[in-house]
C-alpha cells in the first residue's frame, strides 16, 4: 500500500488563499521512503491574511522570499511520478492526513493553477483521516470527549508532540495520531 501523508498551511480559508507551506511523508508498505517539506511564495492575487500568518508565526517579508509556486510544483510533481504511474488505475497514492479534505482541496487547486488538471490520477477518492474516526471511537468508548477536535488537542491526549501549524511537524504528528487510533480500532 502506497499512502501519502500531507498537510498545508495556506494565507487563509478562501478558493483564492495562497499556499504557503506543502510537506509530506511518501509511506510504502511500512516504510517511509520520502519526506517533503515546500516552502511557497504567494501566488499573485492571491490572498494572505495577518490572521493566518500570525497563526503560522510568519511574515509578509518572509514568506515573499519563498520559492514560486512553479517551483514548486516541478518538485511536487516529480515526488508524485516517482512513486506513481498515474495511468495505471491500481496505483494511486491513499491520502492521510488530519482533515485532509481541505489539503486535498488546496493541492487541486494549486496543481490546476500549474497546468494539472488529474490530481486524481495520482490518489484515492477515499482517505486515512483520524478526525473521521473520533466521533465512532467516543461512541464505542474507546476515547473520550475533549473540549474540542483540534489536532493539537487529541496529539496533547495521545501524549504525541506538535509544534502546530507548521506543516511538516502537523503530518508527522497526524501520522503517529493516525498509528494510535487505529490500533484502538482492533
């Protein structure tokens, strides 16, 4: 099984938000056979708000030094070709990731604005998404209510470490939160 953890971190919550920030770890059968961490400039017109650079602990300056989206987007794509043939319909990457609709969302459009248009191509329709899981695991009691659903909150329940809203350490704490919940599913 080829599964691909990713996480963003993007100038805000829009269509039109920039992403700033795209890491990932490349997982085959058990093993970790690549990691990614892309630092990316905004596009132009696109959106960066104070809030989420504040969030991110960025600023205007730092994230204008970034490498352009195009840049980008040749490295993603090479990750991409290298693990899978994206003609082939067996081969596709399953995606984890926490909340990882918004990611796969943010990535579409950023390959899009680059010229891809089959994203899909390259990955599953279904993902690994602990957030998915917590409301089936507090029904059969294996987990409890917290005040709130925050990858922060559930990696500080788990004991797992996280320095939030920096894209690499978020995927690497969402795949060791994805390892201990599924291990209360057995």
């Amino acid at each position: 099984m080829k599964i691909l953890f990713v996480d963003t971190e993007t100038g805000g919550i829009t269509e039109r938000s920039a992403l700033i920030q795209l890491s990932g770890i490349v997982q085959i059968g058990k093993e970790v056979a690549e990691e990614f961490n892309f630092y990316i400039k905004p596009f132009p017109g696109s959106e960066v708000t104070d809030e989420a650079l504040k969030i991110q602990g960025r600023t205007r300056e730092e994230v204008e030094t970034y490498d352009s989206e195009e840049e980008v987007f040749i490295k993603f794509m090479k990750i991409l070709n290298k693990h899978i043939d994206k003609y082939n319909k067996e081969d596709k990457f399953l995606v984890g990731g926490y909340n990882v609709r918004f990611d796969i969302d943010v990535i579409n459009r950023f390959l899009k604005r680059n010229g891809e248009k089959y994203l899909f191509s390259y990955i599953q329709a279904t993902t690994l998404d602990p957030l998915q899981w917590i409301a089936a695991l507090q029904l059969l009691k294996k987990i409890p209510v917290l005040k709130d659903n925050k990858l922060e909150t559930w990696c500080n329940h788990f004991g797992i470490e996280l320095k939030a809203h920096d894209s690499l350490e978020d995927i690497k704490a969402t795949k060791a939160l994805t390892k201990k919940m599924m291990l209360l599913m057995r």
